[in-house]
C-alpha cells in the first residue's frame, strides 16, 4: 500500500462531464417547464399516455427508464470485486455511509422538513407521498455518474470501479428491505409485491442484460466497448428528459397552484447531500485513506442512483404522485451540488493531505 501522504497518479474511469451533462440541470429545468405546459394544454393525451399500463407499470415509461439505466450499468465491472481487499478501510467507509447512515438520515430529514417545518405549506395529502420519495433517493446511492465525479476529482480507477461493484450487489439485495423498513417507521404502507417487482424490473434484470450486452462489446476489444458507450451516452440522457416532461405533464397542475413546492422538497435532499458527503470526506481522512480513493468513496455516497429512484416511485405510487416529484426535485439539484463538491474536494487537498500524514496508514 503506498505511503498516506504519496499524490497519486492514477486517471479515474469515465470521462470528464461534457458540456450537454454539464448543464444538466437547465435541461431538466426546461423539460420542467415543457411538461407543465403539455399537461395544461393537451390534459387528455397525458392521460392516455398515463393509461398505457400492465401490472402498474407504465409502458412508455418502463421503455424509457431500461434505455436510461441499461447503458450506466453496461459500466460495472464485477471482475474489479476482487480488488475490494486492497482498500479495506475506505470500502469499509463508503458501504457504511451508502448503507447504514445515508437511508435513515434521508428519512430523518424527509421527517423534519415535510411533516413538520414545511408541512403548513405542501398539500396535506401528498405529505406521505412526498417523505416516500425522499427514502427512495435516499436507499439509492449513485452508481454510473460516480464514474464522472471520480475523474473530475482525479480519483484511483480501480477503486471507483470495485466500490461501484460491490454497491451494485449490495443494492440487489438490501434496497427493498430497507425502503420497506423506513417506509413503516413512516407510517407508509408497503406495497410488498409491488417493490420487489421494481426491484427485479429496475435492478435484476436491466443488470442481467447490461452484463450480457457488457461482454459482447468487450469481446471486439476494449476500444470498441468504449466507443459504444460514447455514441449511447447522449441517448440515455435524452431519455431521462423524456421521462421528465412525461411526468411534469401529470405534475404541472400541482406546480402552478403551489409553485414552492419544488424549493421546499430540496431542502432536505440538499442538506442530505451535503452531511453525506462531510462525513464520508472525514472518515477517510480520520482513517488515512488517500485522497484519490476518498474522493469517490465520497461522491458515490453524496450522489444518488434517481434513475432507479424515480423508476420505482413511479411504479409504487403513479406518475402524479408526490413520491415521484420528490425524486425528480433530486434531479434538478444533483448536478450543480455534486459539481460544487467536486471543487471542494479538490480545493482541500492540502488539508487532506497534511492530515494524513499524521494518520495510520490505511489498510
């Protein structure tokens, strides 16, 4: 293991932001504002759209959700899991942040702020709903963009690409029990059969296939892989975009009478993302990890997976629901926070580093 206070040098997966991802949230700001003018001037077609239904799973939707997070997991490499023994402490940190404070906290927070600060001002009905979408976010920390934010902090490729391994598997298994759990201690009833049908149909089975469709790229040579991956980019973005306008098309009323609503619920998933990434960037210094490998260990956790959040907030509670807004709010607000703790994690270095040279030795 080399030396805490050594600078690596090692590139980070994935490729810097790109200027269409860059500005990410004006364009959802802008399917934002599209959508709410759809839903107000074509209300029936909306509808319709809403109508095309099996099993409560939304057809055009669920289409435009496996274009979305099919591409991100086709980045996962499960072969890097054997890598995990060589950052010990920071994988250790980073399962402990993703899996044991980032959901409760979430759920601490959608509490506060929704029951009881902002309560007076959101609808009474949907405050239920609101607080469930707020814990979908929160039990669904980031898996492809980390690929983005690592390199933009210079950190260590490998350990980007084991510690979205081992978070992937972890999430196969542990997110439905754990919005089940934080969904009762709400008081929210939990829709057994049908969260653990989001999970097969937003995990399991694009996993499965991105796997597949993975090692037939990879077959033709790295290069080729990679090329791949560039030309679909820009189509999983525009899918996203998508799925925004066809929700706002249902959600555009609920904005117009209560245009505050949106600010109120990021509150608590700014704030959440902020105290995930203090505590994840302070326990890797705590424990002497180094800084390319605490950068990533700290953004997977500050990030959220929302694809997959507000694919299973759409299946559990509608398109209209609060609990899909709640996700959607996540969106609009990753990008800019996650950029501005990009600069902080670079900016600090120095003091992450001075500190680590008085540290143990990370194992």
């Amino acid at each position: 293991m080399s030396a805490p206070c050594e600078v690596a040098g090692r590139k980070a997966a994935g490729a810097p932001l790109g200027r269409f991802e860059r500005y990410l949230s004006l364009w959802v700001l802008l399917c934002i504002v599209a959508g709410t003018v759809l839903g107000q001037a074509l209300p029936a077609a909306a509808h319709a759209v809403g109508r095309l239904e099996v099993a409560h799973v939304n057809i055009p939707v669920g289409i435009l959700i496996w274009i979305m997070i099919v591409p991100m997991l086709m980045k996962i490499d499960f072969a890097s899991l054997h890598e995990v023994g060589a950052q010990k402490r920071s994988i250790g940190i980073t399962l402990f942040v993703n899996w044991a404070v980032k959901p409760f906290s979430m759920a601490l927070l959608g509490w506060l702020f929704i029951r009881h600060v902002f309560a007076p001002w959101l609808p009474a009905g949907e405050l239920d709903s609101y607080v469930a979408g707020l814990i979908l976010l929160g039990a669904a920390p980031c898996t492809a963009m980390v690929f983005v934010w690592s390199n933009l902090c210079g950190g260590d490729a490998h350990f980007t690409i084991s510690q979205v391994a081992l978070n992937d598997l972890v999430m196969v298994f542990a997110f439905a029990p754990i919005v089940a759990l934080l969904l009762g201690v709400s008081s929210i009833p939990v829709p057994w059969d049908t969260l653990f049908l989001s999970v097969v149909m937003y995990i399991v089975i694009p996993l499965a296939i991105a796997q597949y469709l993975r090692r037939r790229l990879l077959a033709n040579g790295e290069a080729a892989f990679l090329h791949a991956m560039e030309r679909i980019a820009p189509v999983t973005i525009l899918a996203l975009l998508a799925t925004l306008v066809l929700l706002f098309s249902f959600q555009g009323q609920a904005i117009i009478e209560q245009p505050l609503i949106i600010a109120m619920l990021a509150v608590p998933i700014l704030l959440q993302g902020l105290f995930i990434a203090a505590l994840g960037y302070w326990l890797n210094r705590r424990f002497g990890v180094r800084h390319d490998v605490a950068g990533p260990s700290t953004m997977i956790g500050a990030s959220n997976f929302f694809e997959l959040a507000v694919a299973v907030a759409i299946v559990l509670y509608g398109f209209d629901s609060g609990a899909a807004l709640a996700t959607v709010v996540g969106v609009l607000i990753e990008v800019p926070v996650m950029l501005w703790l990009v600069r902080v994690v670079n900016g600090t270095r120095g003091w992450y580093e001075s500190g680590l040279c008085a540290a143990p030795r990370a194992a």
